[in-house]
C-alpha cells in the first residue's frame, strides 16, 4: 500500500519528504476531499460490502450503532464539508442504540476491516495522546485507552 492510498490522497503524485510529511498530517491538507468523503459517502453506513474499513461502534463488544470511515479524522467534531463549514461525525441512524448520536468521546469498541494497515483511535483531536490500536482484519470489543474518549483517527504501519 502506498502512502498517498493510506492517507487516503488520490489524483496526485506522491513525493515524500520531511516537509510533506509534516503537510500531510495537519488538518489543511486534502482534509476538505477525506473529510466530505467520510461525512457524505454511502460507504459509511453499508453494512455489507462497504469500502471502508473502519468501523467504531456505540456500545461495547461491537454492539450498537456504528459509523464506518476510510480515511484520517483529524477531529471527529469539526470535519471540513467545505472551507468554511464544519460538521461533526455521528453514527449512523436507525442502527440501535447511539443512532445519530456524535463518534466523538461515544465510542466503546471497533473493527477494523483493513487488510494491511493498524488502526490508530486517539484520545485528542490531531492525532495526540493516548491510543488504542487495532490490528489489520482485528477488533477491540471495548478500548481500552480511549473508551468513550475517542477524538481522531488515523492508519498505521501501512
């Protein structure tokens, strides 16, 4: 997997460096595209077959409702629908339990459905302190570090 479909960049060519390293990761960079397609997309509430391969779940032991995404959050709260307009992630509705409810801070388990890379859940915003890890085509039936305290997401060892 390249760097550029980890990070969810398409219709470019990738170089990295230092610098590009450091503007890929700050919310600004592509965050408008990644973050309309995770707010907007038919993936995230399919059930079956869904492109993308993150799930988070309401409840414990992957119970509930749950929101499916397929590329970084930089801050479950505040996704870019446009440069100025922001919007929160929530789950999907009519699922159960959390239906329509915000991910961010209310999520207890997840599923990550990603064939090669790790799914990083983080305590705060951007990408910043304690996370749980879920391993490629692995779950956590209840986090342990972020449990009900899940601000950003991000993959891992791709």
């Amino acid at each position: 997997m390249t760097i550029a479909k980890a990070w969810g960049i398409r219709g470019a060519a990738v170089s990295v460096s230092a610098a590009a390293l450091v503007a890929f990761t700050t919310p600004q960079a592509g965050a408008v595209d990644t973050d309309v397609l995770n707010l907007t997309s038919s993936e995230a509430c399919k059930q079956i077959g869904s492109k993308f391969d993150m799930t988070f779940y309401y409840n414990s032991g992957l119970e509930g409702s749950w929101r499916k995404v397929g590329y970084a959050v930089y801050d479950m709260n505040n996704l870019r629908l446009t440069s100025s307009q922001f919007a929160p992630l929530k789950y999907c509705s009519g699922f159960g339990a959390g239906s329509g409810q915000n991910v961010k801070n209310n999520s207890a388990s997840g599923w990550n459905d990603h064939d090669s890379c790790d799914a990083a859940v983080y305590y705060n915003s951007g990408f910043k302190g304690k996370r749980d890890v879920v391993p490629s085509n692995d779950a956590v039936s209840r986090w342990e570090n972020v449990y009900n305290e899940n601000a950003s997401f991000q993959w891992v060892n791709c």
